[in-house]
C-alpha cells in the first residue's frame, strides 16, 4: 500500500479517537488527538504509563503553538526557527485548550515539531496536535523501527512504518528560566547549541521534580539484565553469556556476541542505533548485556542518560 494511503487510514483512526504508532525523527511514537482527553487516557493504559508523567504535543505548524500555550516569549520562536523540525522539546505554559491528563494535572505542556515527513504530513492531515510518548510499554526498551513497536505492543489499532528512525534517543527536552534554561532530559541537541541560541552564563541540569518524559531513574530497560562496565556490574561475571555494546577498540575475545553501535567512535551514529542495539540482544540468546561507557561530551551525556536508566532496575540484582 502507498505510504499516502496508509497516513490517510492512521488520520481517520486518530479522527475516530484511536491510538497509533507512527514515526518521527528520534523513536516511534504512540498517539493520539492531543485535545481529546478520552483518546489520550488510551495512551496511558496501553502503554500502562504512571497519570503522572505527562506527555508530550507533536505539532506540525509554529502556529500552533498559539493554541497550545500562554507563552509569548520570544526565545521560544528564535529556539523553534534554529531547531525547528527537531529533536527539541520546550515545556511552555499550557492554555486551556490543552487536557490537564495530556500534562498529568501540571500548569505547563512540553511541545516539538518532529522533523519526520511522515509525521509531518499526518500531523497537518489530521488537523490536530498529537500526544505521543515511545511507542513501547512504560520504562521498557524504546522503538526505532515499528518492528520493535510490534513486538511490544501487538495488539495496536495501527503502526504507520516510516522507516527507521534518523535519530534514535529521544528529544532534548527543556524549561525556559528568567536567567536561562535547565535540561529536563538530554538529547542529541546538545547544551552547548543552545547556548548559542538562548546566551546565559550557565545552564542546570534537572533531575528532581517529574515535568517531562523521561526524568524518572528506571526507563528504556530491556527484559535482561542490563550492565554498565565499571558502574553497575556485578563483582562476578561469565563473559562467555555476556553481549557486549562497545565503544573503543575492546577485547572481544570471550563474549558471546559484541555490537559496535559506531565502529568509528561516532557518537551521533551511536546514538542512532543504540536501541536498535539493545532490541538485537533482548532478541538474542544472550544472558545479560554489558555496556562500555562512552565519554559524556556532548550527545554522549544523553548516551550515558539513556545506558544508566536501562542499568538501574539491575542494579542490585545479581544473575
């Protein structure tokens, strides 16, 4: 079927208040109409997502965002004309036409235009901005491709494959501060890029209060048991049962089955094909996975974000 038949039936679905898996540049998302409070409550229960992690509005128009939020802001438009189809999402102030379960009962909404055409183009059919958060089951292993969506969630109403994704960690997200920004979650737009749009002397990061996807400690964890080397292993382990994600030139020798996700050290490339990494060894006869950190400079802060809270359930447990 044409690609434009299939965004036509996933329209109609999200018309008739449906949930869908449908691309977007940084991992597959699960949507449904922003503004229909009923459509988004199926969001949470399919994806079993705690009421009080928010979601996020993809829309396809910068005028949308007149709409959406309160916020006139002019840093807002100067950050959305740099990023702007982009992994970057800004939490704004939410106006009344914004369900309180799409912020889960928060007075702000996080919002991104995804740079996905796909999703582009199902964003302006439908007419409506979509609440989507990954497509996968809460806190489980996030999807590139929707072979991973349907691995997870089989039973969706529809999955529009576009592909894999171009990015593969999900989006920055960020607050806007009278003296600057904080970081909620890291991504592939770096701080440093910001700085350039938003100057400030300094920027924070955020880790305490729950206003964003993302900041809880436990997420994108596969169904084995997942390792940090030097950070989160235990005392004792059989390589020979290990999958190993590395980074640098590593000794192979005794390890079941190694994956470079950038055999050149790349970072964004690692980053692209990180959870397609982890799928392959969750789908592997492999025990347990290993993780070689990777420096944290630039997208490798989001790297190691996203390696930490895959490792944290399997902290204290042992194999």
């Amino acid at each position: 079927m044409e690609l434009s038949k299939q965004i036509d039936i996933a329209v109609n679905l999200l018309i008739e208040g449906k949930v869908i898996a449908f691309p977007t540049d940084t991992v597959y998302g699960l949507g449904a109409n922003g503004l229909n409070a009923i459509a988004v409550a199926r969001i949470y229960e399919i994806k079993e997502r705690p009421s009080f992690n928010p979601l996020i509005l993809h829309i396809a128009h910068i005028e949308s965002l007149q709409k959406l939020t309160t916020c006139n802001d002019p840093r807002v438009y100067a950050l959305a004309e740099k990023f702007w189809p982009g992994p970057l999402t800004i939490i704004l102030p939410k106006s009344a036409n914004v369900p309180d379960i799409v912020t889960a009962g928060l007075p702000t909404v996080g919002i991104r235009m995804p740079n996905h055409p796909v999703a582009l183009e199902l964003i302006s059919k439908a007419g409506f901005p979509i609440a989507a958060p990954s497509a996968n089951k809460f806190g489980k292993l996030s999807p590139t491709t929707a072979q991973h969506v349907q691995k997870q969630l089989p039973n969706l109403d529809y999955v529009l494959d576009g592909g894999k994704t171009s990015v593969g960690i999900e989006s920055t997200i960020i607050a806007l501060r009278e003296d600057g920004f904080e970081i909620l979650r890291p991504g592939s737009i770096t701080a440093e890029e910001l700085c350039k749009v938003v100057p400030q002397a300094k920027y924070t990061i955020a880790h305490d209060t729950i206003i964003a996807p993302g900041m809880l400690k436990s997420h994108y964890s596969p169904n084995k048991p997942f390792y940090i080397i030097g950070e989160s292993t235990p005392a004792e382990y059989a390589t020979s049962n290990a999958g190993l994600i590395a980074y640098s030139p590593y000794e192979s020798g005794g390890f079941k089955k190694v994956v470079y996700p950038s055999k050149s050290g790349d970072l964004k490339e690692y980053a692209i094909n990180l959870f397609a990494t982890i799928h392959e060894f969750e789908d592997s006869d492999v025990d347990f996975i290993l993780a070689e950190p990777v420096p944290e400079q630039g997208v490798g802060i989001a790297i190691m974000d996203r390696l930490r809270k895959a490792a944290y359930p399997y902290k204290s447990k042992q194999f």
